[in-house]
C-alpha cells in the first residue's frame, strides 16, 4: 500500500488534495471555521470513497499543520470501510451492526486489519462499546479525539459520535503501538474518591483534597497546576498497562481531569523520563518487528506536541519518525489504543 499527505496553508482542499488518485481510503483533518466546507467538497471531488474526518492538526515528516488542513490517504493494496457510530454519550452499542456489517465487508484478520477512529468525545463508553466487535477476531484500534465535538464519515458531519474505518492490507501485515515517555514517580499511590465520572472531576486522594497532595508533592502553585502536568501527569494502573491521565484544570479543591476517573481507582503520580531515548527505542522496535514498512499513521497528544515545542524537539521528533518511511498523523485531544482511553501518549498503526 501507498500513504499519501497533503496539506494547505491557506485551508484550500484542492492544493491539499492534488496529485491524489484513486484512493481507497481519505481521512481529513480540518480546521473550526472550514470544516463543513471541507467535508462537503471531500465528498464531492471523491464520491463514494470511504472518508472519515475530525477538527483537529495534523504532520508528516515535514512538520505540522496548524489550523488549515491536511489529508491523509491509503492508496493501492488495501480494503477499506469507513461509518459511524452515533449517540456515543448515550447508547452506541445501538449501532454496533455497522460496525460488524463493515468488518465482514473488508474481510480482514488480526494480521492484517485495524480500526481507525475519530471521536467527539465519551471515548471510554465508546471504546468499550467498538471494543465488543473487535475483540471477536482481535483487532486492533488507534485513533483519537477531535476538537469541536464533530466528526465526519463519508461526506456527513455527525455531532456526539465516532467516526471509524476499517483498513485491510492486502500486502502484509499490520500492528498498533502505544508510546509513554512518563515513569512512576516514587512510591505514590493513590486511591481515588470523591469523583464524577461525567464531568471527569477528581475529588480526593486517599481521603485528602486532590489539588492539595498534588500541590504538597510537587511544591507547584494552582496556576502551575494546568503546565505542571506536562512532566507530571496522574497514571491509572490498568493490568500491566498504565493509562496516562492529564490534569485539565483546578475545579474548586479537586481536578478536572481529560480522562475519566472513578471511585476506588488506583492512581500513581508519574514524571517525565528521557522521551528522546523513548522515541528511539520505539522507532528501534518498529524497525525490528517490521523490517519492510509502508507506512506509519499515528495520534499524537496535543500535550505531547506542546511539550516538544516548548522544548525545540517537535521538528527533530518528526524527521527522526520519518526513518520508518511515509509517516503521518493528527494531534489529538485523547488518543486511544485498542480499548484504552490514554492521554500525552502516542499511538500508531504500522503497515507492512
């Protein structure tokens, strides 16, 4: 199979989309102001392709776009199905038919297939509800959560949904990966309680007010507290997995999280360890595990891109991926990984 990205710094489509033919899949990724637009005249100039797309930026190897758009595409060599699945804040299994329709139409296997997913948001309802249908034959999934509470599949614009396709490799195989470049920090521990899992507010701490152990421990100010979590996110033990959970603000004594938390969760405190030794190693693993790649399309956290500008390394950390070949992908508000909803992660699908 062949990748393809375009881009537009003036929000135009047409420059973003030329020298594109004949692609079997199209995600876009556009900008507040243009997004209906885009989708309308996506939907026009390839009719009847699989599309999918969210608000949000996007990067190649070259460097990212921000707030105009740019256009991912699978061409040559591999099946493709993209829908919807509707009302994700309350009942998406509703719907879960097209998704099992769509994944006996691509045909594909463990081997060979994943789902790619934008979401408006509900991401933890949303992956467990995707996961009832993948893990059947397990399949993988990546994908992540778009701005604007919109998303789009085959030239219509869906509020409270997710948008996903299934993409088949007819040349080889295909694997997820999920990159963290936190560690644990100390021996902290936590038990959570005093949550609201609608407003994913965290109350308290084993017992104590959160914003306060968070204070008391890192010795920050509450207005610290929003950036602090760039080097200093909470991690939710999950199996043998850690689910990154980034502070979103201070609400009242407690905080507001971008993830979920709920009563009785076990929570460490986890600091930022040498993500540029990190992002070697994984590209190391890619490259041992897929000595022949195709393509690379990843979800970067929109924290993980600002820390990395904030400390001069988004450019490197994007010509350092581009060793794995045509790389390309969108900054996302949460990404997601199989049936994990993490955050200042990375997470990628690797084709054969």
């Amino acid at each position: 199979m062949r990748q393809f990205f375009g881009m537009s710094q003036q929000g135009n489509l047409k420059e973003a989309v030329r020298g594109l033919v004949n692609p079997q899949l199209i995600m876009l990724m556009s900008n507040s102001s243009q997004f209906e637009k885009h989708v309308k005249e996506l939907e026009e100039m390839y009719p009847e392709i699989p599309s999918i797309g969210c608000i949000g930026m996007s990067y190649d190897t070259k460097g990212v776009v921000e707030q105009v758009v740019g256009v991912v595409a699978f061409m040559e060599g591999v099946n493709a199905a993209a829908n919807v699945l509707e009302q994700v804040s309350v009942m998406p299994v509703k719907y879960i038919r097209r998704m099992e329709e769509d994944l006996r139409k691509v045909g594909g296997s463990e081997r060979d297939t994943i789902c790619i997913d934008f979401c408006s948001g509900n991401d933890a309802c949303v992956l467990t509800t995707i996961h009832t249908a993948l893990r059947r034959q397990n399949i993988s999934l990546v994908g992540g959560t778009g701005d604007g509470g919109k998303v789009s599949a085959n030239g219509r614009i869906y509020n409270d949904a997710v948008a996903y396709a299934f993409v088949r490799n007819q040349g080889g195989r295909i694997k997820a990966y999920k990159e963290n470049i936190y560690r644990k920090m100390g021996d902290y521990r936590f038990i959570a309680s005093d949550t609201d899992k609608g407003r994913y507010i965290m109350g308290s701490l084993n017992g104590k007010p959160a914003k306060q152990v968070y204070q008391d421990i890192l010795h920050v100010t509450e207005q610290e507290i929003q950036t602090q979590t760039f080097k200093n996110p909470f991690g939710k033990i999950n199996g043998d997995e850690t689910c990154i959970i980034s502070i979103k603000e201070v609400n009242g004594n407690a905080l507001a999280c971008f993830r979920q938390v709920n009563d009785s969760d076990v929570l460490n405190l986890l600091e930022l360890g040498d993500y540029r030794q990190t992002v070697k190693d994984t590209i190391q693993l890619i490259c041992q595990e897929f000595p022949r790649r195709s393509a690379v399309f990843s979800v970067n956290c929109l924290f993980r891109y600002k820390l990395f500008s904030e400390n001069g390394y988004m450019q490197e950390y994007l010509r350092e991926m581009g060793a794995l070949g045509s790389h390309a992908g969108l900054v996302g508000y949460g990404e997601h990984y199989n049936n994990q909803f993490v955050n200042q992660s990375m997470t990628c699908v690797v084709f054969e």
